[in-house]
C-alpha cells in the first residue's frame, strides 16, 4: 500500500541522514502494516547495527527468519541484502575489535549501504 511505501521510503532517508530513531518509528510502523516488508527490515537491520543494538538485531532476526524461509524466486536479491547486513552487523557492529581487517570490513560496509 502507499502507506507502506511512505513509511518505507522515510524510515531509508532517516537512515541515511543518521536519524535512528525516526528510522526505526517509520520502518517498524511501515512492518506494522506489512509484517513480510523485507525492505523496511534491511534498514532496520541496519538502524540496530548503528546503535549497536545486540538485542534488537536478535529480535529482528528472530521475525525475519521465518519470511526468508517463504520468500519467493523474485525476493531472492533482497533476501541475499538482508542476510549480509544481519550476518555484518553481527560480526562487525557487535564484537568490539581492533583488528585492522575488521577496520576495512566495517569501511566496505559502510561504504554499501
């Protein structure tokens, strides 16, 4: 629905201004009305990562596994999308490290948002 499409499109721009919190009112009501919304969870995956969110990237996951399970053949790029920001963010935004190539891995993912 266009609603959906509105709180979609906002919660990505507030992302993309570093906004977290509007970010995550808009995805999740955008998830309110279309609980499926692989899109809208790609930026909340990315939203918990920024604030380092462990609990709520476990919740996330925890709705999204059973969506990616069902997603059909069309879905499949941003199935992939999801699952690389989920598994990056848990890898890379959780552990605290210094390690350089941890270093670089973070850049490269910020770098593909």
């Amino acid at each position: 629905s266009e609603v959906v499409k509105l709180h979609t499109t906002i919660g990505g721009l507030s992302l993309a201004m570093e906004n977290y919190d509007q970010a995550e009112t808009h995805l999740l009501q955008a998830i309110e009305f279309e609980p499926a919304n692989l899109s809208a969870y790609k930026n909340l995956v990315a939203v918990y990562a920024s604030q380092k969110d462990t609990g709520k990237l476990t919740e996330v996951w925890a709705k999204i596994e059973p969506i990616i399970s069902c997603a059909k053949e069309d879905q499949y790029e941003l199935v992939s999308t999801v699952l690389f920001n989920l598994g990056t963010a848990n890898t890379l935004f959780v552990q605290e490290s210094t390690d350089p190539t941890l270093e670089q891995a973070r850049e490269f993912y910020d770098l593909s948002l």
